[in-house]
C-alpha cells in the first residue's frame, strides 16, 4: 500500500513536530494492583447485639469484621492482582462441571495506601476493571459499590472518603464467586487490573473522550469528538477545552477548542469536530492508528488531559452482499471465545491476549466474538493493534436500569475501538421469539444509538426467527446461532435485513489424537464429530461461503475452554469445541481453516502423525492434507500414493496402509510445486527442547511469556506421541504463573513446577519481576531424557506508576471523648449503652479545645491482631497534647507531666481479649489538648 501524504486544508490545523505535543496529562492513574491481602472464604459478619453495636453499625465508616479497616488480616496471604482463585483449586467432580469442576465460593480482598497531602482537593477515584462475580467495596469501613456483573468495569469517586499524609486508607472487597453469569468457566476474584486515579477537581471523566472518526458523504473525514466534563471542586469553573489528533509517529495533525462552564458536582460536555484529509485507513491488514488527544485548561494551564486511539475505516452491512471494510467486499472469518487460558485461568496477561490474537491472525481470522460477555481494555487495544475486528457482545439480557447502565457503560468505554465493528445485546435468550423479548432489545439497541450510532446492534439468536415478534425486528444486522437450516427460508421472508452467522460449527476434537476413544474420553480430530445442534468446520464454511448475502462466520470456538465439557463430562473437565487447545497449540481444525481462508501464501499440512504401533503396520490409516494449491500429491517413503484435485472445503483424504518411515504431501498451482510437508516416524524421547515464543520481557511486572515444552528424538526431531513428566526451575527475575498442556481429561494442578506433555506438547508461562532486568534462567528435566535450559533475557522498562504498598500496625483511630469533668474522673468508668449524646466520637488529629478547666477522657476499644497477643508490644501515641494518664484497661500504663505535644511510645504486653485504652487531660480553659497524631499499635 502506498504511502498517503496528510493534508491539511482547514484553518487551525497544521503539522507540528513531536516536540510541539500537548504536555503529559496532569491526571495520575496509579496502578493498585500489587500488596492486597488475600483471604479464601466467606468470613462472617459479627451477630449484632445492644444498643450501641446496633447504634454504630448504621453508621458511616463504621464497618464490622473483615470490611472494618482494623480488621487482623497479618496473617492472610499476600498477592498481586490479577488473581483467579479458581484456578488455583483442586478438581473436583461434585463441582459445577459448567464451571470446569473448580470450586469457586467466596473470598476477601484488603489493600492498604495513603495518600499525600498535596493531594487534598484533588479528584479521587477508584477504578476496577473485573471482578468475578458479585462484589461488595469498603473504603475506610464505609460501603461504596455493590457490583452485580463479573465482566462490567466500575468507578467509584471516593473523594470525600479518603484520608491524607500519615494516616491510612483501607479497601475491603468481599467477592462472591458463588454467583453465577455464564455457563462455562468465569474464575473467581479480582482478575483484572485496579488502578486509583488522581485528577484535578475539574476534569474529564473516565471513558469521557469520544472521538470515532466518520466519512462524510462528499468523502471527506471528521472526527465529531464530545469531551464529558464533571467538577468535584467548591466553585464553579469556565474551562478551556483542547482536542487534537495525532498520527502515529507523534505528530500533531489539527486542533480545534472552546470554552464551557462546569457547575460544581455537575457535569458538561464539550463538543468539538475535527476535520481530517486523506487519513491512513485501519482495516486488517495495515491497522493504522491514530490517537486523539483533550485537555483541560484554566487560566491558560493545564489541568487535566487525557489521549485515545482511534482508526478510520468505514464498515458497513448488505442486505444482499454482505460486509464492507473501507468499502471493500469481506467475508467475516471469525472465531468466538471465552477468556480464560491455561495455567492462569482468567486473570490474563496481556502479552497472552496479544499471543492468542496472533495465532488466531496466523490461522486467517480476520474477527473474534467476545463471547459472551465485555472484554478486557488491553484485548481490545490489541485487537486495534492487529487488526482484528471484534463483535463486542453484553452480558445480561435486561432492560431494567442496573443492567441498562451496565451496557452504557460497554459502549462509553468501547466506542473509540476501531476493531469493534458490532454491538451484540444478548447470546441465545429464551425471549428471542416473543414480545417481551423485542420490546427488551428494542429499548436497548435505543440506549446503544444514544451512545454511538456508527455500528451496527446484533443479537445472537438460536430460535424464535419467524414468530410474528421477535428480536430480529429489533435489531440492525441478525445473528444466526447454528441455524444454518433457517438461512435460506428467513432470506426468503426477509430480504430487507442484513445477515451473518453470530455462532456456527461446535466441532469436537482433541489434539493429537486420530482415533475415538469414549473409555479414554477421546476424540479424533479429522473433523467428522460434533454435536447435535452443530456441525462439521467444512459444511459450515461451505454454507457460508457460498451465500453472498451472509456477512460471514463466528466458530464455536477459537480455544478450548475450561467447563462445558462436550460430549463427555467428568473426567472431562474443559471443552473439546476449540480450534486450538487451552494452551493455545493448533488442533487438525487450524490448519484446515488456513487452507480455506489464506490465499495470499501457500498452506500445506499433513495429518496425522507418522508414529503409530507395531501392531498398525499394514492398517489402513486415514490421511489428510489440507491446502490451498489446486492439486496435491502423497507418497510414502517416495512412493506415490495418489494425486488429487484440491476440494477447498472438505480438503483431500487418502486411507494409507501404515509402514514407518516419511509421509510427504506436495501441493501444485498451474502445474508447478508451490508447497511441501511432511510427517516422519520419530525414534524414543531423547532430549527436551524449550521454545519461547519471544526473545526477551520487559521488567515490568507484567510481561508474560508461553514457553513451549516439547522432547525430541536423536535426530532432532518432534516427538508427537510423548507424554512424559517434566520438571522445571526458574532463576533470574522472573517466575512461573502457570503450567498446561491443552489436555481436557488431566487433572494436574495448573500452578507449580511440574506438568506432563500430552501428545508431545506443554506449556509453561513465566512473568517478569517488578523493576528488574536480567536473565530468566529456565530448566526442564525428565527422567531418561536430556534436560533443556533457555535464557529469556528481561530489559529494563519504564514501570507502570502504582501506589505504594503498606502494611500498618494496628491504628486505633476510632474514639470517644468524653464531655468537660470538674473533677479527674475514674478511668473505668461505664458509658451507658444508649448514650449516644455525652461522648462525642473523634478521630485522632482533631485536638479539642477546652471549653472549662478540668478534665477530659478519651477513649477506644481494640483487640491486638493475632501475631501481636502474649507478645511484647508497644502503644504509640502521635503528638498527645496537655498532661495526661495512660491508662489500659484498670492498669495505669503511663503518665505525661508536660503541656506540650509529646510522642508516647508505651510498651505493653498485648492480650487475647478486647482492651479499653483510656486517656485522661488535664487543662485549663481555652487550651487545645487531645490526640494531635496517630494512635497505633506495634509489635
């Protein structure tokens, strides 16, 4: 493609160098990922009883028992996230064999941080981008967020929550993985990143920049951008507005902006347009980007800012011929998929996104359904980079407000995606063909249209399709789910509407494996099996294929994923429907979706492998080679077995007597060999060979990388049939986060050292460590076969802004003070439990001025944590101010002679039970005494 010179033919747009680039944003987004405390299981809530128990708990911060920010947590696991507990457990066979035989139940989350006092007045929110399933969120012992969908994003301002410099902020998450949204594997925990977000008091919300550029009719580009504004300050504010595209080398290509008002706890939108001359298009082959950019100004500075990728392309549906990128005829190769991945279940690296994409590129996909459910940001991002379209589908088919607000939020955070190029609303819902159902999507694809009119709203459907109301009425592009004997009846009733196949095939098969075994739960992978509402991968290409009027096709699906194990259950414990196993290691239906969908290279490959029994020699085998050349030919040990004319959907097939040796295919276009491959008989295992799939991590953290474990033979050479144990160390900065190998009967854990091969393949992934650099150092050992090491080397990498970690001793930072007493008063002294009026409750850095001479008590409660009790401790006391008594419990523990503010460090010996500490001052009228700083207590 050749290069298109950008033009600039409108006032205000102009090219600038890299250096005249808008300054960095002034918003930080701080990743929270590292440092949470981790608890396995539900802990009960204390029984509430009395008055004041009942009192305080229907109180602000106020939280009981694990939510509480002084809960004992030091002995609780700790991790960084993302983190699937899930995959971690044991099979189990009385387990949910739809959630892959994994118990899943409940577990806690903790987190502490702080924040600096230059922060004071500042935005602050909190940002979690997935948790599985049902989640209920502390800050500092309040309640802020009940989520209801494991797949939905969700952002909390906790502005007026937080506290500042010394003191400490606490995060309590209780997650409920015993709820359920789908009917495969969902993983359980906070699977996807965390981040807090510091932005000025006028700023631009998250997900508040959209900017999706638009062909107009006379050819020309725009990008209509709306800026969304909110200001959590005390006045309000006239602000600058600033948007800007560049192109991907830094340059500034237009600018535009203007000015608005933003109310105090209001918001505004700021709208601006763009327009842009003979832009770099995005399509699948050269994904270009470009990235938009708005700032905030007032007074001419810089307040907040934030930046967007974005594509131009064009996409469009026909009734009569399909789908259109960049006006250009395209068939839809898709794929669907869930998220999960060997080894780590759910909670993905992105680098393993970005791996799974590039084998679903080298397999000739072209889209990828996110089924069922919203993706993670960084998969889309790599789908954008890539260049893969994407059917971006909801997760719960409902209507009522929680749930409409849960798909504004997909289409808020998804819109500037130039890979998106649908919105799905529903997969395979009961409601499809009645009333009530086209009513639901009516009202949703409506609320979509609000958001972003420039794609088209699907459903996936799988009945219902000629009721007199149904869905498709409701929708702009129907969705096929193996309905495939509806194609041509609903063409027929309906040529007005634009068609595609949303989920077609559900093949079975089982890689590396040519003979079906249901004792072994086994299935051969020449594609003949599938179950009854599916079919094989070559019919349903075919059946697509040949209808222009169908946009395309969505296979069930691109990997194996763990539940919904088909046609066998237990042992069984992921499905069997992928293209490519868990691990991610091609299966027969790979190679056969490249010799249909690639025609710009030659694709050639044999199946099955050439390393069969003693006891087969002279059997018939069955051979398959799948290409895209006009002819092929096989031979065996240089002897022909036969030619044939290619069929490009069900592919060539020979039965072959079994000798060992060499089984060759060649491939012919107008006469000449454009392709060859071949299949040999392989000796015993000798040796292991590691194969990493790049070259070098970054130090991020972060990184991630499959390594692919294979053994060899003498020669060198791959041995499919191997199943043998492996062994691996790791050294350097780096570590294993997961082992698989793709086979859906095994029951090893995925977490550790250990993992067989099956059929001659495993993989193990290793992660970089924070902050490092290096050489990761891994071993593979076997018995009888030679070890293999690999350096993986691990440059030094900008690290990700994050919040630092903390764990604090025991903060005391709930008191009582008592009114004014003439008269030193008795440290034991009773409150009634329904006074709720004499004492007043106060946090420590709040000194009280006197208001008559005498005396003042303050008082808390405290159980010291676990790993503190029958141990020396001390009781530290932060800038007490005015002479005073330390007293705990009945025992007077320390005493302070002087009025000024002093640090107390009081030892003490911890006990097991509830402790009263009780302070008394002694002032005079006017004075300001009390507890200036923090109260704590250490080991």
């Amino acid at each position: 493609m050749k290069k298109i010179t950008l033009l600039v033919l409108f006032l205000g747009c102009m090219i600038n160098s890299y250096s005249q680039q808008p300054s960095s944003t002034k918003a930080e987004r701080l990743s929270l990922d590292n440092g949470w405390k981790f608890h396995l299981g539900d802990i009960p809530f204390p029984v509430i009883k009395g008055h004041n128990n009942s009192y305080n708990n229907a109180k602000a911060a106020r939280a009981s028992g694990a939510a509480s920010p002084t809960f004992d947590d030091k002995e609780w696991r700790t991790l960084n996230l993302p983190h699937d507990w899930a995959v971690e457990m044991p099979f189990d066979s009385t387990e949910n064999l739809s959630q892959g035989y994994r118990k899943r139940g409940f577990g806690w989350y903790r987190r502490y941080f702080k924040v600096d006092t230059s922060d004071r007045g500042k935005n602050i929110e909190l940002q979690f981008d997935g948790i599985a399933t049902h989640c209920t969120v502390w800050v500092n012992g309040t309640v802020i967020h009940r989520n209801w969908c494991g797949y939905t994003s969700f952002y909390v301002d906790i502005t007026p929550l937080i506290k500042y410099g010394d003191e400490i902020n606490n995060i309590a998450i209780r997650v409920n993985a015993e709820a359920q949204e789908g009917w495969w594997y969902e993983g359980a925990g906070i699977y996807r990143h965390t981040w807090l977000v510091k932005r000025s008091p006028v700023h631009i919300i998250t997900d508040g920049l959209y900017a999706n550029p638009i062909k107009k009719a006379d050819g020309t580009w725009e990008i209509p951008t709306e800026i969304t504004l909110a200001n959590s300050g005390k006045e309000d504010s006239e602000i600058e507005v600033e948007v800007g595209l560049l192109d991907k080398k830094g340059n500034l290509i237009c600018k535009n902006q203007t000015t608005t008002q933003v109310e105090v706890f209001g918001q505004a939108i700021a709208k601006l347009n763009l327009p842009v001359s003979n832009p770099m298009l995005w399509s699948t082959d050269e994904p270009t980007l470009y990235k938009v950019y708005a700032k905030v100004k007032q007074n001419g500075v810089v307040i907040d800012e934030t930046i967007t990728s974005c594509g131009f392309r064009t996409m469009r549906f026909d009734k009569d011929t399909g789908f259109y990128l960049n006006d250009k005829p395209m068939k839809i190769k898709g794929v669907c998929n869930h998220q999960d991945h060997a080894g780590v279940g759910v909670a993905v690296p992105s680098s393993i996104w970005e791996f799974r994409l590039r084998k679903l590129k080298e397999m000739g996909v072209n889209a990828y359904r996110c089924a069922h459910n919203p993706p993670a940001r960084e998969f889309l991002e790599a789908c954008d980079s890539i260049g893969i379209m994407v059917m971006d589908e909801n997760r719960l088919f409902n209507s009522s407000p929680e749930y409409i607000s849960q798909l504004q939020w997909l289409i808020r955070r998804d819109r500037n995606h130039p890979s998106v190029i649908m919105w799905s609303v529903f997969n395979e819902e009961p409601m499809q063909g009645t009333e009530v159902g086209y009513e639901m999507v009516r009202k949703m694809t409506a609320e979509v249209k609000k958001l972003d009119n420039t794609r088209p709203v699907t459903a996936a459907m799988n009945g219902g399709l000629f009721a007199p109301i149904n869905v498709s009425q409701a929708v702009d592009v129907v969705g096929f789910n193996y309905q495939e004997w509806a194609y041509d009846d609903f063409r027929k009733a309906n040529r007005d509407m634009c068609l595609t196949s949303s989920e077609d095939v559900s093949g079975t098969m089982v890689r590396g494996e040519y003979v079906t075994d249901a004792d072994k739960r086994l299935l051969d992978s020449y594609d003949t099996q599938h179950p009854s509402w599916g079919t094989t991968h070559r019919k349903s290409w075919k059946d697509i294929n040949e209808r222009p009027w169908l946009a395309g096709c969505f296979i069930w699906t691109g990997f194996d994923y763990r539940g919904e194990p088909t046609p066998y259950t237990w042992p069984t414990a992921s499905s069997n429907f992928g293209i490519m196993d868990l691990c991610g290691f091609p299966k027969m239906a790979f190679y056969l979706h490249q010799a249909q969908w690639i025609q710009d290279r030659p694709i050639i490959h044999l199946v099955p492998h050439w390393n069969w029994p003693v006891d087969s020699i002279g059997k018939e085998i069955k051979v398959m080679v799948l290409s895209n050349a006009d002819k092929v030919k096989l031979l065996l040990n240089g002897k022909t077995i036969g030619e044939q004319i290619a069929d490009k959907y069900e592919m060539n097939t020979w039965l072959v007597p079994y000798a060992p040796g060499k089984l060759e295919a060649i491939g012919y276009k107008q006469g000449k060999e454009v392709s060859r491959t071949k299949v040999e008989t392989t000796g015993n295992p000798s040796q292991l060979n590691l194969i990493a799939d790049r070259s070098a991590l970054n130090g991020d953290g972060r990184d991630a990388m499959p390594i692919t474990v294979e053994v060899l033979d003498t020669k060198g050479r791959h041995v499919p049939t191997a199943n043998i144990p492996i062994e691996f160390e790791i050294s350097g900065p780096g570590r294993i986060i997961g082992l698989g190998n793709g086979n859906p009967n095994s029951h090893e854990p995925e977490k550790g050292t250990k993992r067989s091969l099956f059929n001659g393949l495993a993989q193990v992934i290793i992660q970089s460590d924070e902050n490092s650099s290096g050489e990761i150092i891994l071993t593979g050992k076997s018995s009888n076969v030679k070890p293999f090491t690999i350096k993986i080397k691990v440059n030094k990498s900008e690290q990700i802004p994050s919040v630092a970690t903390v764990f604090p001793d025991l903060v005391l930072d709930k008191w009582l003070a008592s009114p004014v007493f003439l008269s030193k008063p008795d440290a034991t002294i009773e409150i009634a439990d329904n006074d709720m009026n004499s004492w007043e409750a106060i946090r420590p850095g709040q000194p009280t001025e006197m208001k008559d001479n005498g005396y003042i008590m303050y008082r808390t409660n405290f159980i010291p944590y676990s790993n503190q009790q029958g141990k020396e401790g001390n009781i530290v006391i932060k800038k007490l101010t005015g002479k005073a008594q330390i007293w705990l419990d009945s025992e007077l523990i320390a005493t302070k002679n002087e009025d000024e503010s002093k640090d107390l460090d009081i030892p003490f010996k911890p006990k097991s039970q509830k402790q009263t500490l009780n302070i008394i001052i002694e002032a005079s009228k006017g004075d300001k005494v009390g507890l200036g700083g923090m109260v704590t207590v250490s080991d």
